[in-house]
C-alpha cells in the first residue's frame, strides 16, 4: 500500500483540528482512500501508538498505516 502524505493533498483538505499528536480533516475535493479507493469524508491522523475514539455512529473506517503516522479515513 503507498504512503499517503497529507502535506501533498493539503490543497483538498481543510483542517479542523490540530493538537500537535493528531490532527482532524475535511476531505473538500473527494480525495480517494489508499485503502479502498472510495472517496472518505473525514482523514484523523496521529503519530501516537494509541488513540481514543468517540462511540461510533455507524460510519464506516479505513486505516492505513506508514512509518511515522496512522491514518484514519472515516467514509
């Protein structure tokens, strides 16, 4: 699976949080998953090894991982 590099999409996504160990994003331009080739709504990264999650609302997620950071695309 390729890297996915948020620095080379920022153009198409609109950051709405950031707090230095994750980060949340708006796909605007339907950047299609690494995963699944669909596009994905939102994108959580973090390089941390754990992350707490809010109960799930019954979207569907994709992970991908790359050596620094996981990647959580939420469809």
């Amino acid at each position: 699976m390729p890297d996915f590099d948020v620095h080379e999409h920022r153009h198409a996504l609109k950051q709405l949080r950031d707090t230095g160990d994750t980060s949340l994003w708006e796909n605007r331009k339907a950047i299609d998953c690494p995963v699944c080739s669909e596009p994905f709504d939102r994108l959580f990264t973090t390089g941390k090894s754990t992350a707490q999650f809010p109960e799930n609302d019954g979207a569907r997620f994709c992970l991908a991982r790359d050596e620094e950071t996981l990647h959580l695309f939420r469809h």
